[in-house]
C-alpha cells in the first residue's frame, strides 16, 4: 500500500524518468551551446542552441532564464578548460618560461572558442578579469628576471594581447598557427630589448 513514507513504484517509476529526461536535455542544450557559440560566437540564438539540441526553446530557458545566463555559463566552461590547460605554465621553474607557454595555451584556447575571444576582447567585459588575473600575475612574475620589458605594464598585456584576439575574431580566423603566430608576437613585443 502507497503512503507517504513508502511512494510505492509507481511513484518512482514517473518521477525518475523526468528527471533523467530533464538532465539529460540540459546536457544537451549545454553541448549544442559549446559547439554553436565557441564556431560562432556571441550573436547564436536560443532558438539555435534549442535547434541544435533538439529541443523546444522552452527547454532551454528552464536552465537559463536568460541567454546571458547560458552566455555566463558556457564561458566559464571554457575559462575552467583554459585554468587547465595554463596550469602547467604557473608552475614553471623559469617566470618567463611560464609567462611564453601561458600566452601560447591562452592563444590557443582563443583559436577554438570564438566566445571567448570575444569576451576577452570585450573591454568592459567582467568576464575577461578571470582569465587575465593570472595572466597577469604570470607576467609580473616574468618581468621580474629581466626578459620582459621594464614597462610593460597590465594594461600592455591585455591592450597586445586583446587586440590581437578581437582582430583575429573579425578577421574569422580559425587557424591555430595564425593564431600561435600572433602570440609569438605579443610575446615579442613585450620582451626586453638589451
């Protein structure tokens, strides 16, 4: 017999499947929006990422009453990738060593998720204080052992390095050696010259 203490079967038998259902749209609306705004970044619609998912536009907004809510969400996916991938290059022995091979993930990481090159081009974006935080304390760190330029400031870092990612973005660049090259640069620029 069925009380509230003990739901009986069918209870659980309705009630789980909803929720696996739900979990498992919201892992897709999640997938479809990496794939559409890291190709195309910002301007992709809730309709599209719903297209994409295969699910109602509805279904989306049950997770993310707003898109900046899945804009916020889907960069910090991509913030979490890049703290990963840059991990390595804060532990560097060498400051300067760390600083090359953080730029390097940085534009790499760029080459692939036009979001967020594109909230990291963003001068008002609050979104790129993450991201550049530890850049930055990288950088100090280089300039410290004499390899960086003396005057090379924060706001240096994020003017080379910012301009460069939102030119790239406008130019539609998707060529990671295009995008390394322009690192390359950055990092040159910022070098000390003896």
């Amino acid at each position: 017999m069925n009380s509230p203490e003990n739901p009986g079967p069918a209870r659980h038998a309705t009630a789980s499947p909803g929720r696996a259902d739900a979990r498992r749209n919201h892992e897709r609306v999640i997938t479809a929006a990496i794939d559409l705004f890291r190709e195309h970044g910002a301007l992709v619609t809730i309709p599209q990422v719903a297209a994409k998912a295969q699910v109602g536009k509805a279904t989306v907004y049950r997770s993310f009453p707003t898109k900046e809510d899945l804009l916020e969400s889907i960069t910090q996916l991509g913030l979490d990738e890049l703290a990963r991938r840059t991990a390595k290059a804060r532990r560097e022995a060498d400051p300067y060593e760390g600083f090359r091979v953080y730029v390097f993930e940085l534009f790499d990481v760029l080459a692939h998720d036009r979001l967020l090159a594109e909230r990291l081009a963003d001068a008002v974006s609050q979104t790129a204080l993450p991201l550049l935080e530890p850049l930055i304390e990288v950088m100090e760190n280089a300039r410290a052992t004499g390899k960086l330029r003396a005057d090379a400031t924060p706001r240096d870092v994020r003017v080379l390095l910012c301009g460069a990612a939102l030119q790239l973005v406008r130019f539609g660049e998707r060529d990671p050696a295009v995008w390394h090259r322009y690192g390359d640069m950055v990092l040159q620029a910022l070098c000390h010259r003896p």
